[in-house]
C-alpha cells in the first residue's frame, strides 16, 4: 500500500458484519441470493465509509501481524485502466490554481496547505483566531488524533475565544442530555446511559474521553450536530420525500449536483477493493449511498449553523452588545480580554471535510463565513513520509503512525428479539475479539461474567471497559446447547 494511504482505516464493526454473511451466501446460493447478496454486501461496505457506519474510520496502516483483528488492508484506489490514485492526492477542490500542487508531510509537524509551507501550533491558532467555523477531521479510532481535536479547543479557549463544539457522533435529538453534561450535572456513567453512547456511536467511549471532559471542565456549550440513524437510512432507500415533516425539521432539502464531491465518494468507494463485478452492481444502489452521504453532510451542517447563531445570540446578551453589528465583533475579535466573536469547533470524521467539500462546503453555501478545516494524517515510520494534495483541507498534521489502536476493537453485533430477554449475536462477527472467540449469527448470550444483560447498549459499555490483556467469559445457547466461550482482549 502506498504511503499516502496509511494514514486511512477502515475499521469494519459490527455494523458491517453483514457483509461477511452476505459473502458466505453468495458462495453457495441461487444466481438469484448471489445477486441479492452480493448488493446487501456493498450496502453495508459502503455505509461505513460515511457513519459509525457511513463514517471516514479508513484504511488500516499497520502491518496485518500489527493491526488490530478490526482493520482490513483494502487495495490502493485504481483507476479502470491506469496508474494507482491516492484519496489524499486528489486534482479537486479549492482554490482551483492549487489543483495538482502537491506537499510532503512529516511526523509532528503542522502545515499550511494555502501558503505550502510549514507552519507552527501558534501560527495555525492565531489564524484560527480570525474564523468562526473550525473543522477539526478524525479517524474515529486514532487516540492521536482525538488529542489533537482536544488541543486545539483548550487553546482558543485558554485565548479567551469563546468556543462551542459541534459533534458528529451524537444526534441533537437529544441535545437536552449533552447540556446536563455541560453544567456538570451528569456524572460520566449517566452520560453515556442517557445518550445511549454505544447505541447512538459505535466507538469507545475512551477515544472521546479527552474531549468530552474539556467540556465539562471549561462548561462549553456543545451539540449533537446528526440526527437518528434510521433517518438517513430512510433517505438513502426512499429519499427525503419519504420523510415525517417533524424529521425534514432536521433534515434539509439536499443538492445532489456537486460534481466533485460525486467524485471523491466514488473515489472512497474505489478504495476499498471492490472488484470489477462488485462495482458493477453496486452502481445499481450509489445514487443512495450519495444521497445518505449528502443528507448527513447536509443535516451537519444546517445544525452547526443553528448552534453557532445561538452561541452568537447568547454572548451577545451576556455582554449587553446585542446591537453590535458582526462585523464591528469581528474586528473587536482578538484585540485582548475575550473574544466577542462565538467559534465553532466542528469535530467529525475527515471523511465528511476532506478537500472542503462536505459539511463545510455546504455550511459555507448556506451561510458564507470565515472557516478553517484541519485534516491529520498518519505518517508510516518505514518512510517517514506522506504527500497530500494542498486543496485537501487549509491545515494538515503529521502523526506518528501508531502500532496498535489504544482500545480493543469488540466486533460483536446485538440484536433484541420479540418474545426474549437474553441479547442475541445478529450477524457472525469479521473482526475483533468475538471473532477470535468463535461466535456466530443466531447465538444467544445468556451470562457475560456471571451478568444477564438486556440492553445492547450496556453490554457494550461493559466488553468496552475491558483492556487488552483481559479476558471476558460468556456463556451462550446455540442451536439448543450450552457453550462456555471466552473473549480474549
């Protein structure tokens, strides 16, 4: 793989399990099931470039020996007939005159695409000081780079900027349970209930941790910029039409015409190693994936917009200068004591910013302010290396390439079924420790270390707390006989 890759993972959860059931029927079944599997198999591949499952997790960069069981190795993006493309190294994006223009980055160091030269942590921030929206990418599972999220809020806070955050991974749905947490009325264990985390996100809470402790710490207002995840499902097979006019609320009309950004999903979905067949079914459903990809950035982006005019109104009020036009609190912005112009830090998957063509993009259409997007990128320790095209983003951080993910990946998908209170395993799982352990589809787990659980949600808070190195015991009931299996972290 090439160096310009390792920084991207795709980490199949236990949302993609699917696709392993689906690729073990099409072995075996009618030319009929082959087909009809062969697309739930794209659906749920593709759906994971661009969430928990229709997210930017990417491209494992470690050795397979190295990699966690939750990362795949998926092929070089190619074109039909010619040479290897790199998602970093796209000809798309803004400005147009630096289309084709290209930088090389290092471990450790910071970057200014725009200028193509390196910059400091002070110069990056004394530039963020002058915007309103800042897009701070992730992979979700790099620990590294959810540090960096956190460094960057903690200091344009501890610059006096008033700073509110925006989230990818929570829906404002249930936007009352993340103020509770603000003010420091939630202790962690409440929060992660009552936001049904492992419900609502598929990813250790431990990632976000650092992040989410800021907020409580300094009370930062922030906000759950997504909506439930069965919506946009809904959009992707039926379309908005389909939806409640509660839920169009949330959910804006969608333009499906940028042309570029089209690109960049094909680009994303060519990456992952899809055969020639493969691709030539999955152009039956792309228009829906497209369409739940626009509908996430389109959502992201109208609620980041509504959370920032709210923080504006609020500081506004608190400093008694409601009838301050903006731009005389622009110009006021960083000239000492706090800073009357309200930020936005936008914390999401790169997958949703890279060349400013996904929530930002349309955020800047509906409402046109300075902004800023930071992309981190994980650089291979054999070469040192990795060159980015300078329209991907207007910052770009070089990270040391990590030899392990900091938590175990689970890989376990729970259903609940009418009739019965035990959790049962809905798909055999890919990767991860359940994995290893040898469960499959149809399992029904009757005691995990003695405990009975009922709710999906908690039994992954609990498999979550576990380090490597621990094991856990689980009893289950499989085609009618007692198994005692144990999940090695």
């Amino acid at each position: 793989m090439n160096s310009e890759l390792s920084g991207l993972k795709l980490h199949l959860s236990r949302k993609t399990g699917c696709l392993g059931d689906a690729v073990q029927e099409f072995s075996s079944a009618s030319q009929f099931k082959r087909k009809t599997f062969l697309v739930l198999g794209i659906i749920f591949l593709i759906a994971y470039f661009f969430w928990p499952a229709f997210s930017w997790s990417y491209f494992a960069s470690s050795s397979p020996s190295q990699a966690s069981p939750a990362q795949v190795r998926p092929k070089q993006a190619k074109k039909e007939k010619g040479p290897e493309v790199s998602l970093y190294r796209l000809k798309i994006g803004q400005p147009e005159e630096l289309r084709g223009q290209e930088i090389t980055v290092k471990a450790g160091r910071v970057y200014n695409l725009r200028t193509g030269k390196e910059s400091s942590w002070a110069g990056m921030l004394a530039d963020l000081g002058r915007v309103r929206y800042i897009y701070v990418g992730e992979t979700h599972t790099s620990l590294p780079m959810h540090l960096v999220q956190a460094r960057v809020i903690e200091e344009l806070v501890k610059k006096g900027y008033p700073v509110s955050v925006g989230l990818e991974m929570l829906p404002t749905t249930i936007q009352e349970v993340l103020t509770r947490w603000q003010w420091g009325i939630l202790t962690e264990r409440e929060f992660l209930q009552e936001s049904t985390w492992y419900d609502n996100w598929s990813y250790n809470f431990g990632y976000y941790r650092p992040i989410l402790k800021l907020i409580k710490d300094y009370q930062l207002p922030f906000y759950g910029l997504n909506v439930p995840r069965a919506w946009i499902t809904q959009v992707r097979l039926k379309g908005r039409d389909s939806l409640t006019a509660e839920q169009k609320k949330y959910i804006p009309p969608l333009d499906l015409g940028l042309q570029e950004h089209r690109l960049l999903i094909r680009a994303m979905f060519t990456a992952a190693g899809v055969s020639p067949g493969m691709k030539a079914a999955a152009e039956k459903v792309f228009e829906g994936f497209y369409r739940a990809q626009v509908a996430w950035d389109e959502t992201m982006a109208y609620q980041a917009w509504l959370a920032l005019q709210k923080e504006a109104l609020r500081l506004r009020r608190v400093l008694g200068e409601a009838s301050i036009p903006e731009k005389k609190a622009s110009s006021a912005g960083a000239k000492g004591g706090i800073n009357k112009l309200a930020k936005l830090v936008v914390l999401a998957g790169s997958g949703h910013l890279l060349y400013k063509l996904g929530l930002n993009y349309r955020l800047n259409r509906r409402a046109p302010a300075p902004a800023r997007t930071i992309i981190c990128v994980e650089v291979p320790s054999q070469k040192g290396e990795v060159v980015v095209a300078r329209t991907l983003a207007d910052y770009v951080i070089g990270l040391t390439e990590e030899e392990k993910e900091a938590f175990p990946t689970i890989g376990l998908s729970l259903k609940k079924v009418k009739g019965l209170s035990n959790l049962v395993v809905s798909r055999s799982p890919l990767m991860g420790v359940a994995k290893k352990a040898g469960l499959k589809k149809g399992d029904i787990i009757l005691e995990v270390d003695g405990q009975c659980f009922q709710s999906t949600h908690e039994l992954y808070h609990y498999l979550s707390q576990k380090k490597y190195g621990d094991e856990v015991t689980m009893v289950i009931l499989r085609e009618g006989e007692r198994l005692v299996v144990t999940l090695k972290y």
